[in-house]
C-alpha cells in the first residue's frame, strides 16, 4: 500500500488523506513534519538526503523531514520519522508551523504545512541508507552563510524556514520560550 499524506487547508484543518505521490503530482496542500536537532554546543544535525529519494535526493537538509500518516499525531509522527530515518531519540517540542509550495525539476510539487519541531541530542546517529546518505553537525552562523552562498546544495524547505529556526532557537536559548 502507497504511504499516505493528511490533505489540509491554510488553517491545518484536515480535509482528507491522499496517496503520497499523487499529493506530490498534484500539488494537493498537505500536513508535514520537520525536525531540528542540536547538541550541546548549538550546532545543528544535517542529513544528506539519499540520492534516490523522489524529490531533492542528495541535498543537504534539516537533521528530519516527513509526513504524518492519517490519524496519527504529529508530534508522536516526529519522534517516529526521527528514530526511523535518524536512529536518534529525543524529545522533540513544537516550535512554529509554516506553509511552502515549491515545483521541483521532475515536475513533483511540494505544497506542504509544516509543523517544526527542535530536540536537543549529542551523540551519532544512526542513517536509515533509504532516507539519507551522510550526516553532519554544523554551526547555524555557517550554515546561514553556506545557505547564502550555495543554495544548490540545499533542500528547498530548509532555506525557506531557517531564519525562523535560528530566531525561535536564539529566543528559547535566551529564556523566551519554554525548553
């Protein structure tokens, strides 16, 4: 059975489910996750998306990126995709949600509402091969200026939501939001 996407609207009110693919074909909006992982010093967790994924398949992202399957919550849908793809687990807490739509070359849309989560983890990972190739930490202020220099190398949705990322993490550092 093909994997499965919530379909919702700008309010993140569900409107149906849809296979995965046609979602992607079609452009229908839909529900997805992203996960931002620290470690101790503030460096985040990268993954090089494996080369053989349908869409941005060996570019660098955020440490997490998925779907939640129909009636499952998307917290508990972040904590899954992150020890599947990642082999890491943490607890991961909401921090902002944002909707994007991008057309890739091979023609697939992603048109999604995305819910972005942060954890805190020191330590490897372990890499599912069928979700990504390689791993790194990185400084936020270098990756801010690799993002700006070669934005080739990056997936769309890491680039269009990391300023929020750097901000929220900043305002949590500093005591502004719960950790």
């Amino acid at each position: 059975m093909e994997d499965q996407v919530i379909l919702v609207d700008l309010n993140d009110n569900q409107v149906g489910v849809a296979d995965k693919m046609a979602a992607h074909r079609s452009g229908e909006l839909h529900r997805a996750i992203s996960i931002f992982v620290f470690d101790r010093t503030g460096q985040v967790l990268l993954q090089k998306r494996a080369s053989t994924k349908y869409h941005s398949g060996g570019l660098w992202s955020n440490t997490c990126c998925s779907h939640p399957r129909p009636n499952e919550d998307t917290t508990n849908a972040a904590q899954r995709r992150l020890r599947e793809e990642m082999g890491v687990n943490c607890e991961l807490q909401e921090v902002f949600s944002f909707a994007y739509k991008t057309r890739f070359d091979n023609g697939l849309i992603e048109n999604e509402y995305d819910h972005v989560f942060f954890g805190d983890h020191d330590g490897e990972p372990v890499l599912n091969p069928e979700e990504a190739d390689d791993w790194k930490w990185m400084e936020t202020k270098q990756l801010a200026a690799d993002l700006r220099e070669h934005p080739e190398t990056y997936s769309f949705w890491l680039a269009a939501c990391f300023d929020r990322v750097v901000s929220f993490r900043t305002s949590m550092r500093a005591g502004g939001l719960a950790e």
